[in-house]
C-alpha cells in the first residue's frame, strides 16, 4: 500500500532580485522537504513563485512556521496552503495548444470560456508578448496544455476549435502533448 504524500503549496511574490530562488529552494531543504513542481518567473519587477513542495506533516508545519521571518528577509508577500496528491483521471487525454495573434484585450478570456465551455480543464498556462520581427507590431502568445476527456471526439473538436480561433484571427495548434 502506497502511503499518501503530504504537500504544501507556497505562493512567493515581491520585489525581483538576485538570490531569491536560493533563499526559497534553502529553506525547504533545510526543513528536509523536497520541491517536486515549480514555477517561477519575473512578472514586469515582481518575481513570483509557486511551489509544490513534498515533506512529513511535520516538517511541512516547520516550513510553514519558518515563512514569516523568510517573508521578511525576502521583502516578500508570502503565503502557503496544505493539499493532498492530485487525483489523476485515466479518461483525460493531455494536448497542448499554441495560439499566436496580435495583442489585444480578451484574447486569453475568450480561450477559456472555448474549453470552459466544453468542460475542458486547463491545467497549465503560459502567456508572453513580443515585437514582430519586421513591423514591430506587438503580438501575443499562448502556450497551455488542457485534459480533454476520452469520450470527445478529438477531430471534431480540433475542427470547431480552429474555426473558432479562425473567426478570432488566432493562428492556432491544438495537438498531442509530447512526451
């Protein structure tokens, strides 16, 4: 029988600076805990940071005791909850989905009210914009992988999605995560 892993999720945010992830990665070593799922990115000045962080409850309680003070010497807004292991479904089927596009408002809300719709969980997100290369022109970019469940037809799906994003001007691919 496998013993159920206890976790503790830590949410960082503040001020960008060097030593940041030293000082957070330190202190869950030293409190004989391991980070098994991260991520981390600067965010316009601000650094932010979401941990997934695996230990005994005990040592997850001293982690959580010991945030305060780390809090302060980071200059950070801190904050942690407690969550089990995440159930897995075996009926979701993992694809990822680039969409590229000139910037403007909306673009991500009308994404996810597309899979939000179709009771299709969006499980990772990324986002990120950039300069086209000859114009200049701002353009916006999406990366996210979506659990798209065993029973939907996948080419109906991929069809209804590209239309979709066709109405929207959206350059869009919608495939099989890789391994």
């Amino acid at each position: 029988m496998t013993k159920q892993k206890t976790y503790l999720v830590i949410s960082a945010l503040g001020e960008d600076h060097p030593g940041i992830v030293n000082q957070l990665s330190k202190a869950v070593l030293e409190h004989d805990c391991n980070i098994e799922d991260s991520r981390m990115t600067v965010l316009g000045g601000e650094f932010a940071a979401m941990l997934l962080v695996e230990g005994k409850w005990n040592t997850l309680a001293k982690i959580e005791n010991a945030l305060p003070e780390l809090e302060r010497q980071l200059g950070m807004t801190i904050i942690s909850k407690r969550t089990g292991q995440r159930s897995v479904s075996g009926d979701l089927l993992p694809y990822a989905i680039d969409v590229v596009c000139m910037d403007h408002p909306g673009i991500i809300n009308n994404l996810a009210g597309f899979f939000a719709d179709r009771n299709i969980n969006i499980e990772d997100m990324a986002t990120s914009t950039y300069a086209a290369a000859h114009t200049g022109t701002t353009m916006f970019a999406v990366h996210m992988t979506v659990g798209i469940p065993a029973n939907v037809h996948i080419a109906g799906l991929r069809e209804e999605f590209m239309d979709y994003c066709d109405a929207l001007n959206l350059d869009a691919v919608l495939e099989p995560l890789k391994g």
